[in-house]
C-alpha cells in the first residue's frame, strides 16, 4: 500500500521556480497589470540589459576616450 | 535549483553508496542567519552596485517618437520579405528550421551590417507562430525586443528574439504593418511599455507573431544579445525581425 505523506511532508517540498524568470537579485519593481484584454499579469521591472549595451564612457575632453562600440539594437 | 547568479562552484562531484552528487555552493543563505560570515556576505550582497551598463540604460535619454534610430542593416530591417509565410505550432520547430548560425556567418556573399545591405535569400521568409512573451525592452534605435519563447509545461526551455521596429519613412510599402504591430503591442502595455532594461512577464503572455526572418550578423561575434537571466537557452542570434503581427493576451 502506497503511504500517504502528511501534509507537513508536503508543504515543506519546496517549488522549483518556473522556466523563464528573472534572476531575484535583478528585480527592481514588480506591478500588477491587467490588459485590456482581462489578462492579468505581473511585471517584473529588472537590471537586466543586452550583454553588449555599452557602459557609460568618461566625460567629455576625458584622456583617453572609450571607443565603446554604439549598441545599435539587432 | 540555485539561483545561477549565486553559484561560486559547482565543480565538486561526491560519491556515496555508490551514487554520485555534484555540490552547487551557492552564496544563498538564510535570512535569519546571523553567524559573522553569513552578515557580512549579505552586507556585501546588499551593497553590491547594479552593473554599469544597467546603470547607462536606466539613466538613457528615451528616444522620442516611433521612428527606426539605427543605422545597422537598416534597409532588411525595415522591410517585410516577399517570400511566403509558414505557420508554426511550436517555437521549437521555428527554430529547427533555420539555417545554421555559423553557415549564416560564413555566407557568401558575406552579409554586409551596412545601413544598405538588404536581406539574403535566406531572409527572404515570413513565419507565424503561437508562443509566449517572457521578456521585452527597447533599444536606443527604438526597436522592441521581445523575448519569445515555448509553453512553460514544454522541455526544453528556449527563446527567441523578435523585434517590432522602429516604424520606416512614411514612402515605405512596410509602414502601414509595422505601425499597426506596434500599435497593436503599445495599447496592450499602455503606460508600461518597456523602458531599456528588460521587464519580465508573470505568466507570460500568450502571443501569436508574424513577421520576416533575420539573421543579426552585427552580434555573430561578441556578446549575444537577451537578458542574462535566459540567454543561455537562446540557440541563435536569428529573429523575426520585423514583427509585422502581434495579438497578445
């Protein structure tokens, strides 16, 4: 006969987060939107940019200037 | 399992009655610790400064209007192919479908990223395909990327970028389409469209996408583009590109 597990057992599995979720540390601002088509859903404003957005360069008339290539999208 | 940002090593393998285990250390801990090592790596967590290229995209002046502000491969991306549309049930044969990435690099002709350089007879294709929006912001040459990817029930995970460009010279056959996607993703978000950093949907959106095949040669070497968090289930720098439908929700 299978054993039944009580519901203590259960409760402390813990969940795998699903597929497709930010990395925690990233997240900023989380809001609730609902669409104009009822569909409601949460926002998770992150950190997160393209690996190749540039970082700021030194100011201007700075020695050495970064030749940091223009992020121009994809 | 962990976190990836929090893994420090993973290279310890144990053995025990004969089974295997890797040993993942993490820098995770409990909030409640309060043993000296474990304060002050959450101190120093705490304080850790966000990266400076996501500093540079939150202070970015936002680009006004819905013009395309880029200058790479200007001309195939704001165009719609000619070629016909296959319908897709899964991203995953969308992208089983595409040419190799390293046979699009070695292209001959090479694939030019000047403002000029059309698409390639490879391009010259249009796809459909109901799948799922995880993540999307918005480029300084005013494109959206979408972050597309399969059901969360379906193994393996993978993604796929799909942009809505920045809308063509009002002489372009391609205006009216891209305006009304754009349109069509602009009512949906309403005042939360994204911004230059990346926002992630909860669940996420289902979408049915239309548009031409791309092939981003301006990122076949260097960083990849997508968000750290799913860039590594993203098998190809090739996109939809311009989205030319989208219906979401």
């Amino acid at each position: 006969m299978a054993k039944r597990r009580s519901r203590k057992a259960r409760r402390k599995t813990p969940v795998a987060p699903r597929p497709g979720m930010p990395s925690p540390d990233s997240v900023r601002e989380i809001v609730t939107k609902v669409a104009p088509t009822g569909m409601r859903f949460r926002i998770l404003r992150t950190t997160e940019v393209d690996a190749y957005e540039k970082a700021p360069g030194p100011g201007k008339g700075t020695k050495g200037k970064s030749k940091a290539r223009r992020s121009d999208g994809s | 399992m962990p976190s990836v940002d929090s893994i420090h090593e993973a290279s310890r393998v144990i053995t025990t009655r004969g089974r295997r285990f890797r040993v993942i250390r993490t820098t995770e801990v409990d909030e409640y610790e309060s043993t000296p090592a474990a304060v002050s790596l959450r101190r120093a967590l705490a304080r850790r400064a966000p990266s400076a290229a996501a500093l540079a995209a939150a202070t970015k002046k936002k680009p006004t209007g819905d013009q395309f502000a880029g200058t790479s491969r200007k001309a195939a991306k704001l165009s719609i192919a000619p070629g016909p549309t296959t319908t897709f049930a899964d991203l995953k044969s969308l992208i089983e479908s595409l040419v190799a990435d390293d046979k699009m690099v070695a292209h001959k002709p090479k694939i030019k990223t000047t403002a000029s350089a059309g698409r390639v007879k490879e391009e010259n294709k249009n796809v459909k395909v109901k799948a799922f929006l995880y993540a999307a912001s918005r480029e300084d040459d005013n494109d959206f990327h979408l972050i597309v990817g399969r059901a969360t029930t379906k193994s393996p995970e993978m993604y796929m970028t799909m942009e809505l460009s920045g809308l063509p010279p009002a002489s372009s056959p391609a205006l009216g389409p891209l305006t009304a996607a754009r349109n069509a993703f602009k009512s949906f978000f309403g005042n939360d469209v994204p911004d230059f950093t990346y926002d992630f949907y909860d669940p996420p959106i289902p979408v049915t996408i239309a548009g031409s095949l791309f092939f981003d040669m301006n990122h076949a070497t260097g960083q990849r583009p997508g968000p750290p968090s799913l860039k590594s289930r993203m098998p190809t720098i090739w996109e939809v590109h311009p989205v030319t439908a989208i219906t979401l929700g």
